[in-house]
C-alpha cells in the first residue's frame, strides 16, 4: 500500500480536529504584541491562551536587549553545534546563571524543552536500568521513554502506593549494573497540580533511585525566589535532575538542565539533540541571560500573577464551575460534555465576549469531559478579570443544560 494513502486511513487523535478547525480551533493567529490584549481574526480579545506568566515578553528592558543582540549578532551566530563550532561565553555565563537560580552546582543549556528532555531521557539510562513515570506526564517524557532502550513502568498519577510497588518490581529485578530513574512533572501543565515531590524524595529512604523533575510550569512562577516546584515544597536538594524551560515564564525558546557537575558533562557528550543540531543564536542567549536577571530582581511580578490567579480562580467559583484544585497558576475548569461543546464555548467566548480561551476534549482528557484551560499571567489586569468572569457568568447555563444532558 502507498504510504501517503495510508496516512489518510490514520489520521491520528488530533486529525480530524486540526483539519476542520484549522485557524480557528487550530492553529490560530494571535496578533499583536504579547499580553493579555490582543486581535484574533481582526478582533479585540482578552487573551487567557499564552504562557507568559510573568508578562515579560513585552518588557521594555527586554525587548531594548532583543533588539540590541539581533543588531549585533544576528541569529547565525555562533554558527554549528555547541559541542565542534557553536559556543560562546555567553552560553556558559548563562548555564552559571541557570545553576545557581536552580540551586544546583551546573547546568547545561538546550535548545528546546521537548526534544530536550526527550534526548536527555534517552541518554541517562541504558538497557539494564529501570524507568519509572507518573501516568499524566507531559507527551516529551512519554515520548522520551519511548527512545530509552530500558525497561519502563508507569505509576498512577501521584499516587504514591502506586509508585512504590513499581519501585519495590524494579528493585527486585536489580543487576550489579542497574539503576532507576524516576521521572515526574513539578507542575502538571492541564490540571495544574503540583507533583508529589516531598514524598517521592522519601521513598529515597527506602529505594536506590534518582529524581528527574521536569518542571516547566513552575520554573520562574513557583517558591520563594522562583526558583521551581522543588523550592515551593522544600525538596529542591532532592531533586537530582532538575528540568527547566523557557517557554512559559521567560517567553522564549530554550530550556535547560541543572543536576551534578559529572552529569553535566556526561550530557555534554551524549544528548543527541544537542550534539546534532545547531546552538541557540547567540541574541537568543543574551535576551535569556536579562531574562533570567530579571525573574529574580522581580518577586513581586510572581504577586502579582498569585494575586491575579487567585482572583480568576475564586471568581469561576462563585459562578458555579468546576475549577479543578490547581496549585499553580494554571486554571481548568472542567465540565461534562462533547468536543461540540468544547467549539461552541471557545467560538462564543471569541465572537460575543471578546474573550479567547483554548479548551481540549478527548484524547487529552477522558471521553464526555471539556476542559477549558485558562493561563493567567502578570499582566492581567482587574478589568480582563471582571470582563472574563461576566463572559462565564454568561454561558454559565448553556454550559450546564448540555452537562446535565450526559447526565441524565
């Protein structure tokens, strides 16, 4: 049979979803500078769909050192790998910078957080260890699992007892030269749950494993100096991979890695995604390194993004929604209901509200179920909270007739 014959026979999960609703549902163009006002389909919105918690992608500090990097640098340099032609010293200042902002001795800087961790997963463990995951981890650390060549297990979302009947398999089945890696998420990024990191970290007591954390959501918007979900709970020293990325609160591209000196240069030589594919643009390293300086010169930004969650979240409450006891800035609300209601509450929200929020359906979460996730950041001001809230106050009993239907 003809491979691109058969592609049309598998479209895959998201297919028929991408192709009907591309523009709109899928892939659609917000335009204008980052933040919470924006214009969809030539439209003022409200935007609750961008991972630019802390409002730093329009920064005037930061897009002045954008601007200045690009004149200088361009986005060639430096040109090749990091590893034969891509480094500078600006790569390395920043790798020291992510360290200490992490709490770990090194870090090593990677171009992107999905196929970053992914590589990094492949290259940890071999074919005598074991790999062990929560069951709601993010699609790179599934994806990740299905590049390493070990054995895996998975355990029922932070389920504590779950994970340690797997722990107690794999340590039964132990060689002279096995290891474990266990792998969950500081911040589950659609139900935004914090992992259970302060008991995983206990189980160390009775288990031989190491952690790997991959904590994108809570890197910059969680613990005291920003520093991550492992500073939130007080276990970061537990931690021993610690998994961060630029793609929500620095509202860039990249991410990074921060664990053991020998680690690190163990991953030097051996992530694939790195030693093959070209280094971050020098312009982009710089705009991470002001970044990064500012996350820490600002706390009151993660206040100001506390305040602004807590506020959207208590009032979808009052109103009656389902808000799912998220511990991060992340806020879903969660209904019963079809993927045609899932359309229906984006499209009305957008046209009649002016409001643009993003929600998934099945295969992301079960069948019946809608979740509208929505992604307050910094920048939010009082009125998009109070326009937001009459939009939901509004389709509160559409929402409800067509959740009562499945119920009935």
């Amino acid at each position: 049979m003809d491979l691109f014959e058969k592609l049309n026979s598998r479209p895959g999960p998201l297919g028929e979803f991408t192709s009907a609703g591309y523009g709109y549902y899928t892939f659609p163009k917000l335009e204008g500078p980052i933040g919470p006002d924006m214009k969809f389909n030539g439209k003022d919105v409200v935007v609750w769909s961008v991972n630019d918690y802390l409002g730093i992608a329009s920064n005037p500090e930061v897009t002045k050192v954008d601007k200045e990097a690009a004149a200088e640098y361009g986005f060639s340099i430096p040109m090749g790998a990091r590893l034969m032609t891509g480094n500078s010293d600006d790569h390395e200042a920043l790798e020291r910078e992510l360290a200490e902002f992490s709490h770990k001795p090194a870090a090593l800087l990677l171009n992107y957080g999905y196929q970053g961790i992914m590589s990094v997963i492949h290259s940890l463990v071999d074919r005598n260890d074991f790999l062990i995951y929560d069951e709601l981890s993010h699609a790179c650390i599934v994806d990740g699992k299905q590049l390493a060549i070990c054995e895996t297990a998975v355990f029922k979302h932070n389920d504590m007892d779950s994970l340690e009947k797997q722990l107690q398999r794999a340590t039964s089945r132990l060689k002279p030269n096995s290891s474990i890696l266990v792998i969950t998420e500081g911040v589950f990024g659609m139900t935004g749950d914090l992992g259970k990191l302060k008991e995983i970290v206990a189980l160390k007591e009775k288990y031989s494993f190491r952690l790997l954390v991959d904590d994108a959501h809570g890197c910059g918007t969680l613990g005291h100096d920003g520093s991550g979900a492992g500073t939130e709970l007080g276990v970061q020293d537990g931690i021993d991979i610690y998994f961060g990325t630029f793609a929500k609160a620095f509202a860039l591209i990249g991410a990074y890695v921060a664990t053991e000196p020998n680690v690190v240069e163990f991953l030097k030589a051996n992530v694939r995604s790195q030693i093959f594919a070209k280094s971050l643009p020098r312009a982009l390293v710089i705009s991470a390194r002001k970044r990064l300086e500012l996350i820490r010169k600002h706390p009151e930004w993660r206040e100001q993004l506390w305040k602004n969650t807590n506020a959207l979240r208590d009032g979808l409450r009052e109103l009656g929604y389902n808000v799912l006891p998220s511990e991060s800035p992340v806020t879903p609300v969660l209904t019963q209901g079809s993927t045609d209601l899932c359309t229906t509450i984006m499209r009305v929200l957008r046209e009649d509200h002016g409001v643009f929020v993003s929600g998934v359906t099945y295969p992301v979460v079960p069948k019946g179920m809608v979740l509208i996730r929505l992604i307050p950041t910094a920048a939010h001001r009082d009125h998009h909270i109070e326009k937001t809230l009459k939009a939901f106050a509004a389709i509160h009993d559409m929402v409800s007739a067509e959740s009562a239907k499945l119920s009935a």
